[in-house]
C-alpha cells in the first residue's frame, strides 16, 4: 500500500496520545473539583465578615441612650401634665386597661 492509499482510506491510523489525554483530563477533573472549594471557601470568609459587621460589632453609644430612653417610655410611670392630670403609664399596663374597656363594652353590647 502506498501513503496514498493510507490517505484516501478515510480514517486517521495514527494512535492517541494517552499520556495528553490523561493529563488534560486530570486537569479537568481537578479544576472542577477544586473550584467548589475555593468558592466554599470564598463564601465562608464573606459570611464571617459580614456576621461581625452587623452582629458582632460594637452598638454605638447614640444608639444604646436612645433604646434606654425608649425603653424608659414603654416600662415607667410618669406624671406628665399635673394640670389636666395626664400620666404616662407602661405598654403592657395601657394594653391590659385597653383590652378590659373593649370587653366591658362588648358586654354592655350583649345586655
């Protein structure tokens, strides 16, 4: 057989480079094994930053006075006008008082 009828026979005769081939497909399946990793990784390091930016940190002084005196409002007897006998009273009081006028209204309703 002459070179060209080898080369009109329609098919390559030449064998593969394994060792290529190996070495190119260990690449491959390397890269996609290593990748989650680094993006595991990468997700992980941005989680704890942004953990101790908004948990961990330390509240600023403004913000801790102004739930102290808010927490003051919502928990404390006050006298606030002496004159027309306006007081301040706790949340969980003014609710209790609410919801006791609301039911004694409905009970007046039903007779």
């Amino acid at each position: 057989m002459t070179d060209k009828q080898t080369a009109d026979s329609g098919y390559d005769k030449r064998d593969i480079n394994v060792r290529m081939t190996f070495l190119v497909g260990a690449a491959i399946v390397l890269v996609i094994a290593v990748i989650p990793v680094i993006l595991n990784d990468v997700f992980v390091l941005k989680k704890e930053e942004m953990m101790h930016e908004y948990v961990l940190k330390p509240e600023s002084a403004p913000l801790r006075d102004l739930r102290a005196r808010e927490m003051e409002v919502l928990t404390t007897y006050k006298l606030l006008d002496p004159v027309k006998g306006v007081y301040q009273i706790p949340m969980s009081r003014a609710m209790e008082l609410m919801a006791d006028e609301a039911y004694r209204d409905q009970q007046k309703g039903r007779q």
